[in-house]
C-alpha cells in the first residue's frame, strides 16, 4: 500500500499554507511533532487540506503494545501542547485529524493478549489495571480530541478487532473501506471487552444492540456496522484515503459548526474518563477468573496473530517490487 505522505514531510513556506477552515485566514506551519521520534507511528501534516495523519507502525505485533501505547500518549500530549502554545483558533496548526495503519489489511488486532496472559497466570492484578488505565486514558484522550480544537477521524482500511474497534470507536468519526472487518472477539475465551467498547457503542446505538453486538463475538462487515450507524462514511476497497480528503474537502468551509457540533456531542452524551477507568478495573478482575482453557485458546490467537503477521511482512518485498 502507498501512501502519499511520510514522516519526512517539509513544512511550506507560510505564504502556501492556506486554512480550511474559512477564508481569509492561514495555516501556523506545521508543528515540532513532526521531529519527535517514534517506533510506531508516522506521522505528517498535509498542508492543502489541513490534516494531521498518523499511521500506526507497530515493530511487533499489531496489537496494543506497550510500546505503541507509548508512542500514542507521546503523540497525544505533542499535539495538546502545540495546540497550547499556539497562537488562537485563527493560526491552528491544522485542523483534522487522521488515525489509520500502514500494515495491509490489519487496523489493530486489539489488546496485547501475549502479555494478558502472563498477567492472569502470575494471577497480577496491578499490572492488568496499569495497562488497562493506560489503554483508557489514551482512548479518552482521542474522545476529546486531545483537548485541541480538532475534528478527529479513524480511518480503517482492515480488521479492527477487540481493542482495536474500541480505539477507532473513539474518535469523532470511522470512515472504512467496504473490506474491513471489525469484531469484539473477547467472548470467545470468556472475557468482554473492557476498554471502551460498552461506553462507546451504547452511545451509538441503543443498550440492546451495544450488547447484542458484545456479546455475540461476531466479525462485522464494514457495510453492516455502516448500516447499523456505527462507521460513519463508507469507502470503495482501496480509496479509503481518497474518501478522507474527499470529505474534508467537501467540508472545509463548514469547519466550525463541525467542530462545535462533535463538542456539543461531547457535552450532551460525554464518556468520562472515571467511568472507562471503573470499567477497565472489572476487566482486570474479570480476567484472574478465566480458566487454563481459555487461557489456551487466548494463546492459540497469540500464536495465529503471528503467522499471519509474518505472512504479510514477507509479502512485503513483492507487494513493493510489483508497484
């Protein structure tokens, strides 16, 4: 897959830089997150439009690490700070937000269960709530836009499962390409999934259908959850991309009353961060009670992750020589 930025992005002189968000004002150029390192992710602004991208990177396996949680909350905070330090709504950096993956057919595959499973087995209780508390207070980050005048997006181009569908639930909008599946496995080694998935998905649809939904362990298309209301825009295999540049483009000139309309659904339905914190805690100790079996069948998805994590960085080299 091609993308049509990188982390080697140049800022433009400021007499190019043009806002979207009315006319008569511009771009401040783009801010110093650019030039902080991460593993993970890449990061890059395109100045035309206004739009942050990030796509996640994971050297390992693409679930939520450690590392990539790291890089996340770093990621997190840059872009709260510079929006800080700036100077008012009229010079923002940008304006849109973009969170998608650079790994062919895989968004996230969710919560790291390698590691889920070494905790319940030393039966360590704080080290599940530490990673839980910081999974939530990363996902409430995005749900309030980093605190920074922003419309957030998560762009899904391949599955999202567990905790990976929860992330995306967090952002202002999902825009997936018809191909991409989402799911909330967790049922299937008796867990449910603890970081966000209940706070978030009860607010898209009614309590009925958020729990019908969890507890069915389903893998949905993206046109299913489309019809259902849960993605937002719906994209051609392969134009992901383009549908994003499409509706901020569409949307540029109505920037303020989309970001005063996603506050005002903040302020109405919000999802505090206490309760994705109490949520997560029953997680934790939901999880001591799982059994040697599930157990096993957690690491039989660990161990199938990986194969099919090999698979795709070994079609790499030909994927790159065939373009």
């Amino acid at each position: 897959m091609t993308f049509g930025y990188s982390a080697d992005t140049q800022p433009l002189p400021e007499a190019m830089i043009s806002r979207p968000g009315g006319e008569g004002s511009r771009l401040a150029p783009p801010p110093n997150i650019l030039d902080r390192p991460y593993d993970n992710l890449t990061l890059s602004i395109d100045s035309q439009s206004g739009a942050c991208w990030c796509f996640m990177e994971p050297r390992g396996r693409p679930s939520y690490t450690h590392a990539l949680m790291d890089d996340i909350s770093q990621m997190q905070r840059a872009i709260t700070e510079t929006f800080a330090r700036g100077p008012g709504h009229l010079r923002r950096p940008f304006s849109w937000f973009v969170m998608a993956s650079s790994l062919p057919g895989i968004y996230n595959l969710g919560g790291d269960l390698g590691y889920f499973v070494q905790c319940v087995r030393q039966r360590d209780l704080p080290a599940l709530r530490h990673y839980g508390h910081v999974a939530v207070k990363a996902i409430h980050r995005n749900s309030m836009a980093f605190d920074s005048p922003l419309v957030t997006m998560a762009l899904v181009q391949g599955d999202a499962l567990g905790g990976g569908f929860e992330h995306a639930l967090s952002f202002d909008m999902i825009i997936a390409e018809r191909s991409a599946k989402f799911g909330l496995p967790e049922i299937l080694f008796n867990m449910f999934p603890g970081m966000g998935a209940y706070s978030f998905l009860s607010r898209r649809m009614d309590r009925r259908k958020a729990e019908a939904l969890i507890l069915s362990g389903r893998i949905y298309t993206a046109e299913e959850l489309y019809e259902m209301g849960v993605v937002d825009v719906l994209a051609e295999d392969g134009a992901g991309e383009l549908a994003v540049r499409e509706y901020i483009a569409r949307h540029s000139r109505s920037f303020n009353a989309q970001l005063a309309t996603y506050r005002a659904r903040r302020r109405v339905n919000p999802v505090a961060l206490e309760e994705l914190i109490r949520v997560v805690d029953l997680w934790a100790e939901a999880a001591l009670n799982l059994t040697s079996a599930d157990l096993r069948k957690m690491d039989r998805l660990c161990a199938a992750q990986d194969r099919r994590l090999a698979r795709i960085r070994a079609a790499g080299p030909m994927l790159m020589a065939a373009d």
